[in-house]
C-alpha cells in the first residue's frame, strides 16, 4: 500500500507550524500587550498606547539596571573575547598534549546545569570573601560566555592561513606590521562577531546574574523583581520587547559579519580552476 | 655556472628534537637557473626551501644568500621571496592590494607604486582583474597573484613550494610553459620544490634528488634521467627494470657486468665505488625495450610473454614475462604498430641496445633518528 507518503507529507507541515507557533507566538504576544491601553495582559485588546515606553524612561530603577546590564555586557564581551582569542588561537594553532581535553573542559560550560555552576560559582565567592557585585556578575558570566565565543573564534581561525602571516614576513614585512595588516584584518570577523554573541548572552542572562549580584541589579535580575507587582506587567513588556529587538539586531549583525567573512575564506586555500 | 653560487648551503643539519629533517646538506645554486628539489614526501625537501626563506633555521650549517651569510636573518631582511602551496592570497585584500603589499613598505610613492604593480600582474597576464578579491579568482589565476606578488620585489631568488600542485592537470601543464618563460623573461634564480618527477625534468635546469634528508643526487634532468647514480633515484623518477649481474672487471671503458638474459654489459662506472666480483645492480628504462614486429630483426634480442598490458591512449604499458629473469620487463610502446591489440599470452621478441644499460649503486642506508 502506497497511502503512507501523501499523508506525511500533511502531517509533517502541520507539526512544523505548530512548532514554530508554539516557539514563537508568546514571544510575538509581548509587543502586541506593551502596546495595550490595559494593566492586565487579557484580550480582547483595549487600545493602542505608548505610555509603558514613556513610563519607562522616568523609572529610575529600571535606568540604572540598564546601565549595569551594560556595564557587564561590555566587560563580559571584552573579556570573554579576549580569553577566547588566547584558547582558540592555542586550540587552532598549535598539537600540544591535552588539547582536546582543554577545548572540551573550556566548552562544557555550555552543557553544564547553569544554576549548578551559579551555585557554585556563588559559594566559591563567597568563600573568598568577595562583595556580590557587578564585579562578580561579570566574572560568572564571563565563565558561562566563553564557550560561545570559542566556538565563533575556532570557526574564524580555523579558516586562517598559517602561510598567510609567512606570506606577509616573506613580502618585508615585520612581525607587528604583519599583525596589524593581516593577522587583524583576517581575524577581526570572528572578533567582532564573539564580541556581539557574548554581549547579547550577557545582556539577557539571569541566574548567573540573580546569585552573583549583591545590591546592583541587571536588567533581567530587575524584570524578575518587577513581576510581583501585577500594575508593573505592562511596562515590563515594553522593556522586554526592546531588549528583544536588541537581541535580535545584535545576533543578525554577529551572523552577517560571520557569514561575510566564512565566503571570503572558504575558498581561500586550495580551488580549483 | 658561474663561480660565486647564488645560493651556497653548507653543510646544513636540521633536527626536530632526534628527527633528522636534513642531514649534512651542501649544494650550490647558480644565479639565473631554475633549480628543482625533487622527492616524495618528507624527505626534506620543503625543509630546505623554508631554510633558504628563512621561516625554518638549520640546526648547523650555513646558507648564504649572494654571498651573504643568512643564519640568523628573518625572512622579511632576505632576497628571497616566496610563492607558497596555498598561494597564500590575502583574502581581505584584492589583487593590486596583494602585489602591492610588499611595495608600501618601500614608500616608492603613489605614481611609482601604481606603475610597477601594473607591471607585474601584466607579466603574469592578470592585468583586467586588478579589481577582484581572492576569491573570485580561480586556482590558476591565483597562482599568477602570489607570483606578481613575490616578482614585483625584484628579489634575487624565487622560491617555489609545489607551486603546480593544487592545479588540475590541464591547467598544470599550460603553468608549467608559463613558469619557465616567466624564469627566462626575469632571469633570477628559480627554486622550485615538487615531488612531481616531470614537472621537475620540464622545468629545471638541474634536479636535486632528495631521499631522507640527504641529496642523492644533482645533475641536469637528462643526466638524471639517463644516469641515475641509485636505485631509489632511477625508480623515483620514472619506470626501470632492475636486474641483478655481477661485477666481472674493470676496464678502460667502464666495469663489465654479467648478467642473467642480457649478456655481459660493459657500463659506466658511478661514482659510488662497486667493488670487482659483487653483485650488482643494472637498470634500463621501460621504453629503451622495444617490440620487433614480423620479421624485424636486431642485434640484440630477448623473447617473451606479454604477462599483462595498460593502455594509455598514446602508448601502451606492457609487462613482459621472459623466462630465467625473476620479474617481468616492463616497456612502453607508441601505438603506431598495434601493441595496443596485443593479447595477453602472445609471444613477441623485444629489442634492446646494451648501451641504453646503467649500473646502479646501492643506496646509502636512511638514519633519521639521532
């Protein structure tokens, strides 16, 4: 019997669309509720209003949140890039002893439990007699971001051309021009592109942040404060939709810079005529 | 050649921790020749260009560099320039940027600059694609930019480290008649490392030989063609029957050897010493064997067995047992008469010149761990 095809190929679109609805539609129900003229979040709609926007901008709290989700975006960026420039330039470059185990200890973070490594991470500080800070948000998080960056700089680097930096010492140059004009250059894709990963992981991260932060909330840390007050809820949408815009802006970049520069290398080596 | 060698290594060593990547290298490249280092794999061979640019430095020995001593000097102080294996394009830049890139160092000024890189991608025919990146480019056309590249610096030496290899045949081919004109239109030393045998035989002036970090070898590719000095050389660079003999004893006119179908063979001596009454080795290339058709006759002739048979359009590969020698001959025969029909089983009587025979040393035993 030949029945089974036409009708899995009915059921199959169906499940996907389900899928996809059921991934994406509460996501979609936060701009239409900011964008309500109601305190409770229940249809029918009550009209269109800006007001959660603009009350945002006169709450103080919910600014220097902001702020300090800002603060530790752009350290744990900085940082985490940084350390994964060293790991994966180590990882790409060089055969040394043990550097499969090191590039899965650095990447099991990824897999781990993350309120495990929050509860840890919390004790560890503690112990060590260390204020609950930004300072100590950053350095979870910077734990916890570098296996992204990792993956996003191996990626880059592994496309990089040993002969490319030999190449440019045979043409005269120094070893810090090359750098400066090729190293650089090739790399600074996959840089730019963990640099924006990690800044939106970090931005909307919350348990590391909830255990690690003392009197200084994140944005996330502060959102979830917010929704015990069911007057706040709107509000909290209009800030939820913008730092889901951001999100998504920020990713779409990373992705674009990333996919521009794998065409630019794929074919960098070997081709054929 | 003339007398002060463009390129003189010395005695050169290189270990990589107890691996010996070369052992006792000495060699002199004439300026002006296109100069090949043939071998397989690991024998040393890249090890030895990347010492002359400079990316790799002997462990004892020295290289000099147009009379200079280069023991010490980076890459980017030597006149030498490089075309690497992946060619090595600078993907963030195009094709002006990347000949151009060795010049902005040399502040010629804008005009001047400009001017000799639209020399060199005419050179290497790539003037209408000065615009495009990397790329864009296809495999050959790439090769021509890492050599404009290197070119543009006037460098006194060209290294090329299998330049041809990532090619497809065609094309390797067509760069291969592009390569030599471009060697004799600049007229500065050539270096070219391959382990493709005919690549190095239609490009060279001479070949050096390489097996287990030492030279086996140098001389022009006919001489390393036609008088192999070893066994592995003779084998490396194309077929050879071997055949065991005996030394029977010196004359004026070289060693007479017996051996077992071919009769006693009076050949050149090589320069290794073989000793009067040991056994020895003679080769004879594939197509110094020919077929004698019908009632053809010739001085010299053998009969056989045609054991098995491989045709190659223009010619046509044949195993030809003979009884009393241990393996079958191999030949090669033009298809002009046939030999491409010739069943497998026939009978057929082969011709062959004793003069065409080469005595061959033994070779020296590879010690590449210290």
């Amino acid at each position: 019997m030949n029945t089974g095809a036409p009708e899995k190929s009915r059921l199959l679109p169906a499940y996907v669309a389900f899928y996809f609805l059921f991934l994406y539609l509460p996501i979609l129900l936060l701009p239409v509720f900011s964008f309500n003229n109601a305190a409770a979040t229940t249809f029918p709609l009550a009209g269109f209003t800006t007001k959660w926007y603009v009350s945002l901008w006169g709450n103080g709290e919910m600014l220097t949140a902001a702020v300090n989700s800002l603060i530790v975006g752009v350290c744990v960026s900085v940082l985490s890039t940084l350390l994964g420039i060293c790991a994966a330039r180590a990882i790409t470059r060089y055969r040394f002893r043990g550097r499969r185990a090191a590039n899965g200890l650095i990447m099991a973070p990824l897999f781990l439990p993350e309120i495990i490594v929050a509860v840890s991470l919390l004790m560890v500080v503690l112990a060590a007699g260390m204020e609950l800070s930004l300072a100590t948000i950053i350095l979870g998080q910077t734990v916890f971001c570098l296996p992204y960056c990792m993956s996003v700089l191996t990626a880059g680097f592994e496309g990089f051309d040993r002969s490319l930096e030999e190449a440019s010492l045979d043409l005269g140059e120094t070893a810090f021009g090359t750098f400066r004009r090729v190293t650089l250059p090739v790399v600074a894709p996959a840089i730019l592109s963990s640099l924006l990963v990690s800044f939106t992981i970090s931005l909307d991260e919350f348990i590391l942040a909830f255990f690690l932060s003392g009197t200084e909330p994140t944005l996330p840390v502060y959102i979830w404060g917010q929704l015990r007050f069911a007057a706040k809820l709107p509000s909290v949408l209009a800030l939820g939709t913008i730092m889901l815009l951001i999100s998504i802006l920020l990713l779409t970049i990373a992705e674009v810079v990333r996919r521009r520069a794998e065409r630019r290398y794929a074919t960098g080596g070997y081709a054929h005529a | 050649m003339p007398d002060t060698p463009m390129i003189a290594i010395d005695r050169v060593s290189k270990f990589y921790g107890i691996y010996n990547a070369l052992s006792d290298v000495s060699l002199n490249i004439g300026a002006g020749e296109f100069f090949a280092l043939l071998g397989p794999s690991g024998c040393g061979k890249t090890t030895l260009l990347r010492s002359i640019a400079g990316f790799d430095n002997p462990s004892s020995g020295d290289i000099r560099i147009d009379g200079h001593s280069a023991i010490g000097v980076p890459p980017n102080l030597r006149p030498t320039n490089m075309v690497f294996q992946s060619y090595a394009i600078f993907p963030h830049l195009n094709v002006e940027e990347n000949v151009a890139y060795g010049l902005k160092r040399l502040k010629l000024g804008a005009d001047e600059e400009r001017r000799r890189v639209g020399a060199a991608l005419e050179q290497v025919r790539l003037g209408h694609l000065g615009k495009r990146r990397g790329h864009e480019l296809s495999g050959g056309q790439r090769q021509r930019v890492a050599l404009a590249r290197a070119l543009v610096l006037r460098p006194k030496v060209l290294l090329l480290d299998e330049p041809l290899s990532a090619l497809d045949k065609k094309l390797r081919e067509e760069m291969q008649v592009e390569l030599r004109s471009l060697q004799r239109a600049v007229g500065i030393t050539f270096v070219l490392v391959t382990h493709d045998q005919y690549e190095a035989l239609a490009l060279s002036d001479r070949i050096a030989v390489m097996f287990g970090g030492r030279i086996a070898q140098v001389a022009t590719p006919k001489e390393i063609y036609q008088h192999p000095r070893t066994k592995s050389v003779a084998d490396f660079l194309g077929g050879m029957n071997f055949l065991s003999g005996r030394t029977l004893g010196q004359t004026a006119s070289g060693l007479t050897v017996e051996t077992e179908k071919f009769g006693t063979l009076t050949l050149s001596l090589p320069e290794e010493r073989i000793e009067v009454g040991a056994r020895a080795t003679v080769g004879i290339r594939p197509e110094r064997l020919r077929l004698l058709w019908d009632d053809a006759r010739a001085p010299h002739e053998l009969t056989g067995k045609v054991v098995n048979r491989a045709y190659f359009g223009e010619t046509t590969h044949l195993l030809v047992g003979v009884e009393g020698l241990e393996k079958p001959l191999s030949m090669i025969e033009t298809n002009t008469h046939g030999a491409d029909d010739l069943p497998i089983g026939a009978d057929i009587r082969l011709a062959y010149d004793p003069e065409a025979f080469v005595l061959l040393a033994d070779d020296p035993p590879v010690e590449r761990l210290n």
